[in-house]
C-alpha cells in the first residue's frame, strides 16, 4: 500500500544504507562508541538539528523543533557492538577484531538517524523530537548511564518509543503486544570457600566442587518449586568453575548464569531464594558461599495506549496484514526498559527478514528494513505531535 512517508525514506535508503554498512565496519563495545557516537552527531549536524554530545559517557542526543507546541517525543536506539568474531565476509564486514554488529544495533542507530533526516526535511510536526542515541545496551548499564545524566530533565519527552529488529520476520513485517514484552535481565556468580586438599584424601578437606554441583542441582528448583506456573522466569547456569589439576581437590569453586522474568517481584523472589540456599548449603558443608548478583535490565513493559498508537503507526506504513498486534513476550531483554519506566512509551519488533540470528557470528542488519524503520520513527511523532495544535 502506498504510504508517502514511507517513500521519502525509501528514496534517503542509498545514503542510510552506506551510513549504515560504515558504522557496521567499525564496530565500538559499550561506552567506548566514540568513533559511533561521532559520525551520528556530524550527521544530525549536517540536517540542522542542534546537538548534544556525551550524554551518559557517550551517548549522543539531537533536538528537532518546530511550531508552537509543547509536547515532545523521544526515539531511542543503541549504538553498541559485541565481543564476537565476525565471519559473514561481506565487504562491510568488520575491521576490528574481536568486534562485530551482531544484533544489528548499526540498523537501529541508522534507523533513527533516517528518521531525523526525513523530519528535518519535511517538518510535519508541531513541538520537539528527542533523538536518544544510547550507549551500551549490551549490559554495560548505558540506559541508566543517560537517566543519571539527567536524560529526561535535560531533554523532557511526554512518549518514548524502541524498536528492534527480529531475524526470521519478514522486512515489512511487524510485532508488538500491550504490557510485559521483554525479560528481566540478571547475572549471578556464586562463589564457595572451601579447603584445599589431595584428591586421595577428600576427607582432609571441605570439597568446593561438590558443594558447587550440590548448589547447581538445588538452584534449578527456585523456578520449578516457587514460581507460578501462570508466570515466566528463566534461571539458567551456564559457567562453572573450578580446579586446574586431576589430583587436587580446590579451595574455591564457582558457578553463574542468567536469571529472566517477566516481573519484578518473581525477580526479588529467585534472588532471596538463592541467597538462602547458597548460605544454607555452603554453611551444611562447612564452607562460605557468597553471591553476587546485579540485574542490567528491568522487564520491558508497553504503556497500552502507546503500545496501540505505535501499531497503528506500523499498520499505516505497512498494512494491517503485516503488523501483528498480540505478539507473544520473548526471554530475552532490552535496558530501554528503564526509560519506560520514566516516561509511557512502546516498544516493537521489526522484521529482518531470513538472516542469521541475533548474537551469532554470521548474523547482518537487512538493509531493506531501513526505510521500514525509518518510517515508523518519522510517523509517530507526526501522529503525537500533529501539525496544527498548538499548547
């Protein structure tokens, strides 16, 4: 179906896409995303709109007014890369090793930077757009970093909106549901003090690998045991260590994972609990066991309204065939979650199209969802803000 706004970003989608494949060649880890943080402000400058540079270490916010209105609306994407080794070997592959874009927050970044092109040139709004450019959405707290900064006091938004792309959806294809859509995201290490012994003599000392499997074994009925069948959590151990040779029993051993919910108090929950068996079984072998445990991201949870007004938009833009309105919450999670937490706001899914998935060495931003993205910034803030109102 023909939608004008769409149009316009399909004819800006050379210049986004080569903005985009630049980024992706010099990927940048989370709070070092200078060389990122750089080229999107010499862009915003470029299209006229008045800039603000290290917000949150190296978060980059633009500001685009217009009319008389008061109301004002953030758009929000990360810039940060990942620790993996890249093997797509396309010709914008990365030049940094170690470092790649693999879950294509190149493609948001150029999204938003689409959106502020296609809004400085046609100005069908009436009050202030809040470009947010954050860093560090990969666990390094870049979210919060901006919010302790004075995010919202320094740039007030009345509606904050996210998105993010999904591999196996088709380009033009959207997702988003009312209430809860992301997980909790929490890290934990469990570490126990044991004593040292010979491997042919356990009974010299107090065995730290067998109280860590002991702890691995309990951990798993925090969820199955206490957590409503109704709810949704996840804890899942995905390290342990412990030793280095086959004849010493060591002194200290340790285990982590990922914990995942949907609510916030089912999280406090799994935290109490683990405390409690980690020092009651640690203390039953007569060891010390300590945790440590610190959550990165808060369940993302979308405002009704606003999660109903991004829906329309993406049914505006792509058809109502195409914009799937009662999407099923997924595991995984999204730091913008503390933003909505601030302000009311939505967040939704964009199709990827047939690519690897998202964290996996081989995975790349489809390039034909630019325009799709682009699009939907562009028009909710014309909805929100329409032309013509005033205070």
């Amino acid at each position: 179906m023909p939608n004008a706004t769409l149009d316009l970003a399909r004819a800006a989608v050379g210049e986004l896409t080569a903005i985009r494949r630049d980024i992706h060649a010099h990927p940048e880890i989370g709070m070092n995303e200078f060389r990122t943080a750089d080229l999107v402000a010499r862009k915003l400058e470029e299209w006229g709109i008045e800039v603000h540079r290290g917000v949150g270490v190296t978060g980059v916010v633009g500001v685009l007014r217009n009319g008389n209105g008061q109301a004002s609306v953030g758009l929000r994407a990360d810039m940060d890369a990942l620790p993996i080794v890249e093997a797509t070997g396309l010709p914008h592959a990365s030049q940094t090793q170690g470092l790649m874009h693999a879950c294509g927050h190149d493609g948001h970044t150029t999204m938003l930077l689409g959106a502020a092109k296609l809004l400085a040139e046609t100005r069908a709004f009436n009050g202030t757009v809040n470009f947010i450019f954050q860093p560090g959405e990969e666990g390094a707290g870049g979210a919060l970093a901006m919010l302790n900064d004075g995010l919202f006091e320094r740039f007030p938004c009345n509606f904050v909106y996210g998105m993010h792309n999904r591999p196996g959806l088709e380009v033009g294809k959207f997702r988003i549901g009312l209430g809860a859509r992301y997980a909790s995201a929490s890290m934990f290490e469990i570490h126990v003090t044991g004593k040292g012994t010979h491997g042919a003599r356990p009974d010299e000392g107090i065995d730290s690998t067998l109280i860590v499997c002991h702890l691995a074994t309990a951990l798993q009925s925090i969820v199955s045991r206490n957590v409503p069948a109704r709810d949704t959590a996840v804890l899942s151990i995905t390290q342990v260590h412990a030793g280095d040779a086959f004849n010493v029993i060591p002194e200290t051993a340790w285990l982590g994972g990922t914990v995942r919910t949907m609510r916030s108090d089912v999280l406090e929950m799994i935290e109490r609990n683990m405390r409690r068996l980690a020092g009651t079984i640690g203390a039953g072998f007569g060891a010390e066991a300590t945790v440590s445990f610190r959550t990165i991201a808060s369940p993302v949870v979308n405002n009704t309204e606003e999660a109903i007004a991004l829906g329309d938009v993406a049914a505006a833009i792509a058809g109502e065939a195409n914009v799937e309105r009662d999407a099923p919450p997924v595991m995984g999670s999204e730091d913008f979650a503390y933003m909505m937490e601030r302000v009311p706001g939505a967040h939704i899914s964009i199709g990827n199209g047939d690519t690897a998935g998202v964290h996996n060495h081989r995975y790349d931003f489809n390039d034909d969802a630019i325009p799709y993205g682009a699009a939907l910034y562009a028009t909710i803030v014309e909805k929100k803000l329409p032309k013509g109102t005033a205070d």
